[in-house]
C-alpha cells in the first residue's frame, strides 16, 4: 500500500522507515487495524489521507470522530460553548481531524 503512494518498490521501503513504521504499515494490513498505530509514527500524516485505504481503516477512522464528537458534546455541556477558547492555546492540543501528536509527547515528557 505505502509503495504505490510512493514511487518506490516494496523492497526499497525497509531502507526508507524505521521499525515503528513498518509495524504501523503492517497493522494497516489487518483485519481490525488499531488507527493509532497506523497514525503515530508517520506525524505530518492525519486521519483524512488514510481515509479510503481500507474498509478496515474507514471503519477506525469513524468510530474515531464518533468519540470525538461525543467528548466534544460532553466538553461544551459541562465546560459551556466559549471554555475552549478562553483556556491557553499553548497548552491545548489541536484538534482539526486529529490530535496534534507533538503536543501529547511533549506533556508526556515533562
């Protein structure tokens, strides 16, 4: 799949990842894919170019904005309409179809 989106050959992408890449190709390949192992090591990736790939990553990639439009739904009724915007946005993740990946590392690391 990662070879026809690029114009190399199969064989020429193990000297092109490092091996959380290929694991997270090879968990696109499977029945029931987790999408944030596909997603993670690939940063400047985000849900909507894997969207298409697989009926198995469509199906991840809907239940993904189904969760998180209810924890957006649930932020609003108990936070109110304007709490996100009057928080301090260098300290909150984006959210424009995906998390922004670096900001989890970097308060993971603190």
């Amino acid at each position: 799949m990662l070879a026809k989106w690029q114009p190399v050959s199969p064989t020429a992408l193990r000297h092109r990842y490092n091996d959380h890449q290929v694991q997270a190709i090879r968990e696109s390949l499977k029945a029931d894919p987790l999408i944030d192992i596909v997603l993670e090591p690939f940063l400047s990736v985000i849900d909507s170019d894997v969207s298409d790939a697989s009926p198995a990553l469509d199906e991840r990639l809907k239940r993904r904005r189904r969760m998180h439009s209810i924890v957006s739904e649930e932020f609003t009724a108990l936070f109110g309409k304007n709490a996100s915007s009057s928080s301090d946005s260098s300290e909150t993740p984006r959210m424009n179809g995906s998390l922004d990946r670096s900001m989890i590392r970097r308060r993971s690391c603190q």
